[in-house]
C-alpha cells in the first residue's frame, strides 16, 4: 500500500539554494532546516572537532545579539533554534508556532549568516567539551566505538570518532570563523520548510534573508575509500575488573543509496534490528547472557557498515561470540521464513508512516531524502519497496554484507578474563588500555597451572581523592581464584561477589548505591606479599583514583 503524501514543492534561487517547501495545515506549526552537504569529515587533521564545535556556537551569539539576548528572544516566542553536524552533513535547525515564523526565520537568517564566536563562549564550549571527553572514555560504548571507526575506516575521516582533549584545546575564535566562510555555499545547501505556511509569502522571505548570499565552492568531499580486509581480527580494550564486556563484531558495509538498502533492511529486521529478532530471542531469552542484542547498519554518504553488539557478563564473553557466530552464519546460510519475512516487513512498512505523524518527524523525513538526494517519490513507495523483499533477497544480501571470515571483533572488558574465552576465534589479537595505547598481550596470557596468590583479609588502603588521602577499607575472602567481599570507602560502601585472582591480580567489581542509584566500583590491583596497590574506578567519577595499603596482620 502506498504512502499517501504529496511531493513537496522545490524551486532553487539564483544563487544556487535549493528551497523545498511542504506546506502542512494540520497543525499552526512550522519547522526550518538549513542543511549543508559537508560535514565533520572535511574537518582539518589537526583540528577535529572544528565543524561540530562551530555548528554547536552559531546559536552563542550574533553580530546584533548576545548568547543570553539572543536565548531570551527564542525562549519569548516558544520557538527553538539549533546548529548540530554529523560525518556527512551540517544542519541548522528552527521551529515555531506559525504566528511567529517570519521573527524566527529572520533570527535563524541573522544565525547563519552574522555569528560572533564570543570568546567567553567558546571557553565554556571548550571546558564543557573537554570534561565530555573524560567522561565519554570511561564509558565501553564509547570504547568499543573508537576501536571498531579505527580498524574499519584506517585514515577514511569516519573512522574519528571524536575529538581529543588537545583538538578542543586548539579552538579559537579565528578557526571557526574561517570554518564558518568555507561552509557557507548557497550553491552546497538545501533549505527545507515544513509547516503552515504560504508558499509564495515564504519564497519572498526567502529571497529577502537569502538572496544576497553569493556562490561558492561546491561539491561531496573526496576521500579514499576505507581499507580492504583480508583477514579476521580481535581487539581487546582492557578494562580491569569489569563485571561485564561489550562486544562489537563488524565489517565494511554499505552506503546509504545503494540499491541493495531494502534488502539489507528486511535482512536486519530479521536479524537483530529488536526484541523478537533472531540474536535478542538466542542471546537474552534463550540463553540469558545479555539484556539486549542487536545487530545494526550504520550507512552514510560515503561508505557504512555492518555491526552485530551486545553487552554481557564477562564469564560468558566466548560463549556470547559463539552464540553471533552461529546466527551470522545461519542468516547467510538457511532460507528465512515465510512466517518471519512477513513480520519483518509488517513491522517495517507499519512504523514508517508513524514517524511522519509529527512534524519534526515528517520533516527529518524530508531532509533526508533531499540530502542523500534520494528518488522523488521515496517515501510514496517505501512501503512497497520493503513489501517487494524476498527470502531469495534476504539470503543474497547476507552473503554479500555479512562476511564472518573478515569481522573485526571488538571487545571492550577485562582482557585477562576475555582472553583465554575468546582467543580460539582469532590468530590476530591487539589489545588497548582505555586511553587508545597499545599492550602487550602476553602480558595477559595466566599459566592456567600457576597458584593464584593469596589476597584473602582485610586491607587498610589510601586512596587519592581530589588531592586528599582517603581511607578505604578492603575485606577479602577467597576460593581458590573467586574472590567475595566488603568495600568501605567515602563514596559509599559495596558488596563484591564475582572477583577473581589470577597470578599477583586481583579484579573484582563491588555494587552500591548512591542516592537511589546503582553505581559499580571497579577494583584492579596487585599485591606483593603483604602489600596492594591498584586503581579504584567508577562511571560517576572521570578518571581512576589510585590506592596503595597493606593487609592487616
């Protein structure tokens, strides 16, 4: 069946600027897109981070109106306006109630075109991003992440995830003021309005805020293409004490307007796009390892891939590869079902039109058919392009898209633990500390015969806390290699119930709660003798604090 939605009207300036209007009465609403076809992968290679923070700082103040004034005014009208960049492309975005469309058209005009870069600004932007970035590596989404862009995209810009701290130290004023100029192409734009407007009221707004603006450079940016995989790799980042480990396992993919994309989205669908799909119903409901399993395509402009994840406990880390492992294959290798076929498309083709139902949703629509200049009648026949998909396609494009022999497997938890579970899978294994350096990885390779040293007792610790000696206190009890016990410190008090020893280390993660909420502190130490030092580390807390203390006799 048909979606039943009329084509938008486009027309382009003089200037090149691309205007798509959809006038939408169903509500006295209207919604603005600026989109520009580069984004943060056109960032200069010693400053990354460049686009994004000069699209975040177009809302911080204008030639005419400070950060707070310019607040102020879009806060009086209830509107919203917003500047965000993604890989591919950089959109300014504004809402509004109808009445008020002309005032914010104009001030979302005076944002593109007359930004100030205030410098009290831009040190909050830089502070603020900066303590993101601590925060944003203690967390193993994010861990998992950096390594899996790495080893996928090589020097491709997609494999940068984000920025370090020394690229958002490098900000000024005068860069992205020069970012802004390099933008700034009606001939590289597209604007889009959805709403309750009148077509010829707002072409002459239009042509009265963006007329002036002159040609410039244009064109998709050029990059090689990312590097051809002959071989499966593991890549551990090791997290000591983690109760849980993060699995990524993915491959080079595919680009968002290849013509295989409905295919390889029913395939997914199937696979491990949700709750009933084949890797959630095998990895959570059959055998309990995770709380969730998914499989995903990341597709972009330029290139995209395959990505299979899940987060489970550590003990079962090799067991949960085995477990993807045999799905992938099922998926390349068996005919899917009629009964699961159908589903799939029925849930596809039946959530589509609810994410036109609200304007914002409509409207994200529409910008992303123009910006990956997708058919003209895209979203009329989506529908019947997933209906299309046969159990022939599915098994086509899983054999073209899904390529276990060539997987990058990510893991992201204690490699002393992930180590010997996973090591049958790959012959090529790397492993990271979380801030990206290389290891050794014999390091991590435990005689399976040598005697785990003896931890058990309690240990009186001192722990460095914003500058300040705090006591900790650390009961052990030990069995064999399995370690319980107590965690007493200042933060809050916890229970350890699955550590482990093996040679001189001891891992274990200890469970609290801090005002209502569950917080894991992880504990990675070594003892020598009577003596303990080692790290305490917490997701509410940045960076690991490091302990030393001795047992008590």
């Amino acid at each position: 069946m048909p979606f039943q939605i009329p084509q938008p009207y486009i027309t382009q300036l003089d200037n090149g600027l691309k205007v798509v209007i959809f006038e939408d009465k169903r509500l006295p609403l209207v919604s603005f897109r600026l989109a520009f076809l580069a984004g943060d992968a056109t960032d200069p290679l010693d400053t990354i981070g460049l686009n994004s923070a000069m699209a975040g700082m177009l809302t911080e103040g204008t030639a005419t109106y400070s950060s707070r004034e310019l607040a102020e005014k879009i806060e009086r009208l209830g509107a919203s306006i917003s500047g965000n960049s993604s890989d591919d492309f950089t959109i300014v975005a504004a809402s509004s109630l109808s009445i008020y469309s002309s005032e914010i058209f104009q001030l979302f005009a005076e944002i593109v075109f007359r930004p100030s870069f205030p410098e009290e600004e831009l040190d909050l932007y830089r502070r603020n991003a900066v303590e993101n970035v601590k925060y944003q590596r203690s967390q193993p989404g994010f861990l998992a992440n950096e390594q899996t862009a790495r080893i996928l995209y090589g020097d491709h810009p997609y494999s940068r995830v984000a920025p370090s701290a020394a690229d958002i130290e490098k900000l000024t004023r005068e860069a992205l003021g020069k970012a802004h100029e390099r933008l700034l192409a009606p001939n590289n734009a597209i604007l889009v309005v959805v709403g309750d407007i009148e077509r010829e009221e707002f072409l002459s707004e239009v042509k009265e805020q963006f007329g002036f603006w002159e040609r410039g450079e244009s064109g998709a940016p050029r990059f090689a293409g990312p590097p051809e995989r002959d071989r499966r790799t593991m890549t551990i980042v090791d997290r000591p004490g983690s109760a849980q480990a993060n699995i990524v396992l993915a491959n080079i993919a595919m680009e968002r307007t290849n013509p295989d994309y409905f295919a390889v989205t029913v395939m997914n669908q199937v696979l491990g796009a949700g709750a009933s799909s084949r890797v959630f119903m095998n990895l959570r409901e059959e055998k309990g390892y995770t709380y969730g399993a998914y499989t995903r395509l990341d597709t972009r402009l330029l290139a995209g891939d395959f990505e299979a994840t899940a987060e489970v406990r550590t003990a079962v880390t090799g067991d949960s590869l085995h477990e993807f492992f045999y799905e992938l294959d099922r998926i390349r290798n068996d005919r899917v079902s009629d009964d699961e076929l159908t589903d799939a498309k029925n849930f596809l083709t039946g959530v589509f039109p609810i994410r036109a139902e609200t304007q914002e949703g409509l409207t994200n629509l529409i910008v992303n058919q123009q910006l990956y200049r997708l058919p003209a009648d895209y979203l009329q026949t989506y529908r019947e392009n997933v209906d299309s998909i046969s159990a022939e396609d599915v098994q086509r494009v899983a054999n073209k898209y899904i390529l276990p022999e060539m997987l990058a497997i990510v893991i992201v938890g204690d490699a002393g633990e992930v180590l010997p579970q996973v090591k049958k899978y790959c012959d090529v294994i790397e492993v990271f500390d979380t801030e990206g350096n290389a290891m050794d990885v014999s390091g991590f390779e435990i005689d399976a015969d040598e005697e785990p040293d003896s931890v058990a007792g309690q240990w009186d610790l001192s722990l460095d806390f914003q500058g300040q000696k705090v006591q900790v206190t650390l009961v052990l009890e030990q069995d064999g290699e399995k370690v319980a016990g107590t965690i007493e410190t200042i933060l809050g008090n916890g229970q350890i119930k699955e550590g482990k020893v093996r040679g001189d280390k001891v891992n274990a993660t200890a469970s609290t709660e801090i005002q209502g909420q569950a917080v894991d502190f992880v504990i990675s130490a070594s003892v020598n003798g009577e003596r303990m030092t080692g790290t305490l580390s917490t997701a509410i807390i940045p960076d690991s604090l490091a302990f030393e203390g001795k047992r008590r006799s």
